[in-house]
C-alpha cells in the first residue's frame, strides 16, 4: 500500500496551501464577521483553475483525480470553510453535467463554469424536503418545447451567482415510484419567473451565501433537460451527492487540522503555574487524542477518494468518510475550545468560528445518522464490507 501523493498532487497541495496562508488566513476572521463576501479570493481560485477541476480537458478543465479534488476541499478549509462551499456546489453540478450532460449542454455551459466566468450550484432541498427527495413538490410540466417549472428551493449555494442552476423537479407527478418520475432542469440565470427572494441568516457558514430561490411560471427550454431523458434525475443527484460526501469530508479535514493546529500552538504559548500548558498531561491528551481522530479520519478520506477514483460505486466509502471526519471535525474544534480556554470563546480568536463550521459538516450532504443508514444499506445489501 502506497500513502503517498504523486508527484502532481503533492505541488498541487504546496500550491494551495501557500495560496491560503497567503490570502484566506489573513482575512477570515474579519471578513466573516463583517458578513463580507470574498470577491478578491474568489478571483484568485479563478487564475488557479479550481472552477474547473472536475471538468474534462476538452471543455478547458483540469479533469483531475478525486485525491486532488479533496485536497482542494481540505486545504482551503483549513483557511476559511464558507469559501470552500463556493467551489462544493459548483466542482459537484459541473461533475455531474460532465458525467450526465447531452454533448450539446457540455459544449454551452462547460468551457465557461471551468474558467469560473459562469459559476453553478445545486437546488435540492426544500422547504418541506431535505432528506426525502423524493418528497419535492417542485413540478415542471411539459409545454411543447418548453417546461413550465413552479416551486420553491432552499439553503441553496452560489444561489445569486449560479448560471446555469440545476434543479431537481417532478415531471411525472404520477410516477410510482416518485422517483421514476424527476429529473434535473438546467436553469437560467435572468430566467423570468426566477427570483433569488432571501439569503438565510446562519449560525456558521459564511462567506458564501445560502438562499430561497422561488420559481413561478419558469419557461425552460426542453433542451435544458440533463442528459435529454425524463426520469433520470434522481439517478444524477444521487450520483453527484457521492462526490459531495467526499467533498465535505475534505472539508472536516481542514476543519480538523487547523482546530488542532491552532491548540498546539497556543498550549505552548500559554502560561500556567509557571509553565506552558502544554506540560500539563491534561493538555497533552487532548492534544493526543484529537491528532490521532484527524489522522485517522484522513486516511479513511483519501481511502474513499482512490476508491471514486478507480470508477466503483462508493456509497459506503464516502459515506464512512463523511460520517468519521465530520464528527472529528466537531470534537476537534470542541477540545481546541477547551485548550483555549475562556480565549477559545472568544470572536477574536478562530476556535469559535471553527467550531460554528464544523457544526455544518455532521449535518451538510446527509446528517451522520442518515450516513450510518447509508453505510448500512451498502453493508446489508452486499454492495461493500468491512476489510480488505
């Protein structure tokens, strides 16, 4: 077994890191209090290339690997986890139009979401559907060479930025099962009839926005249909939320790594009883036990990142990866608080913007129940195991 990154990933992973360190850390902290949206930082990740990561080389992508792909999520977590969702939504819908799109739609929208001029996002969730897709009441009804789309989505990423935006919608109201029944539309922007209404007050996650988009009487040409066929919708989202798992896992990573950082380096900085607190063997095995949970959760990541890579489906892979990092995530930020102390509450100090993000990542892509029921059904239905 080879632990190590390739020649390629591991100048990738140099070159993001010093892009971080360089223009997210500076500013995170104050940018996120202030409710400031990070124009300047998402220009660079433009000159980077990151818009177009997922993206094949023929539409001006980089058509990488999912371990850079995680990379990608860790790295720029470690920074700031509200600037990593703007690239979540958008590296997720343009692997899925990559993978599902007619060559038609590749052509129109591709070359341009992978230089970051257009960017996208997802519309799933609604106000009365989050984990049950199958119950959005979101239709869209034939018209001759057009679908007609009524509705209502939530907690929407890149929202006010997203062109085209893929939607999940019902086009077959009576399919038994619902699911048989949906499919993605490719919205957009300036579409009459859609309306960006509200961004979403939010506990953590900031940086990017999360809004209610309403859709009324929206004319969508039949063209804009993913992959031409009705019915397939749920098939794609589903397909594209297995990258997203290893997304967000990525994401705990960062999270993880930089609660952890952050603890060490204040416990032997900070004074007690005439020494620094990382002497104290109560410091110790926190510090311990949180680089043991993060080490181990970045394996299981880069585990299921090899396993996507190697073209099998990895439901039960990256659902163990997001389940295991998110919830280090949450407990690393947790015992950093605690290392910190009374500082650790405290909004000058990063612990406590860590900690509202990493609140996020046990609930984002599937909250860590819904990802044990997951990892079981792979298990139970005989689509993975547990070894080698």
């Amino acid at each position: 077994m080879d632990f190590k990154l390739t020649g390629d990933q591991e100048q990738f992973r140099e070159a993001l890191r010093a892009f971080v360190d360089k223009e997210i850390v500076p500013v995170a902290r104050e940018w996120e209090h202030e409710g400031r949206y990070p124009t300047e930082i998402v220009e660079q990740m433009k000159t980077l290339g990151l818009f177009g990561l997922m993206i094949p080389e023929e539409y001006g992508g980089a058509d990488a690997d999912f371990t850079s792909f995680t990379l990608m999520f860790e790295e720029i977590a470690r920074g700031w986890m509200g600037v990593a969702g703007i690239l979540g939504s958008h590296s997720l819908s343009c692997w899925m139009l990559a993978k599902h799109g007619t060559a038609e739609q590749k052509q129109r929208y591709l070359p341009e979401l992978a230089t970051g001029q257009r960017r996208t996002g997802i519309a799933l969730t609604e106000p009365d559907a989050g984990t049950d897709l199958q119950g959005i009441r979101t239709t869209a009804i034939r018209d001759g060479d057009e679908y007609v789309v009524n509705g209502a989505k939530m907690w929407i990423t890149n929202a006010r930025y997203a062109d085209p935006l893929p939607v999940l919608v019902k086009t077959d109201r009576a399919a038994t099962p619902a699911h048989k029944g949906m499919s993605v539309l490719l919205v957009d922007a300036g579409t009459p009839g859609f309306r960006v209404t509200k961004d979403i007050p939010k506990l953590g996650y900031k940086g990017t926005e999360s809004c209610e988009v309403v859709f009324e009487d929206v004319r969508v040409p039949a063209a804009n249909l993913l992959g031409g066929t009705e019915g397939r919708g749920m098939q794609q989202v589903l397909s594209a939320l297995e990258v997203g798992r290893l997304n967000i896992a990525g994401r705990s990573l960062g999270i993880a790594q930089r609660a952890y950082d952050e603890a060490l380096a204040y416990s032997k900085e900070r004074q007690a009883f005439g020494k620094p607190i990382a002497d104290f063997q109560a410091i110790q095995i926190r510090l311990a036990e949180t680089a043991t949970q993060l080490q181990a959760a970045r394996l299981l990541t880069y585990w299921a990142a090899t396993r996507l890579d190697e073209g099998e489906r990895s439901d039960l892979q990256t659902g163990m990866a997001k389940l295991f990092a998110s919830e280090v995530a949450l407990q690393a930020a947790q015992d950093s608080m605690r290392v910190h102390g009374g500082y650790g509450y405290s909004a000058e100090f990063e612990i406590e913007r860590l900690y509202r993000d990493s609140i996020l990542m046990t609930i984002g892509e599937g909250t860590s129940d819904i990802m044990r029921t997951v990892i079981a059904k792979s298990l139970v239905g005989g689509k993975g195991k547990v070894g080698w």
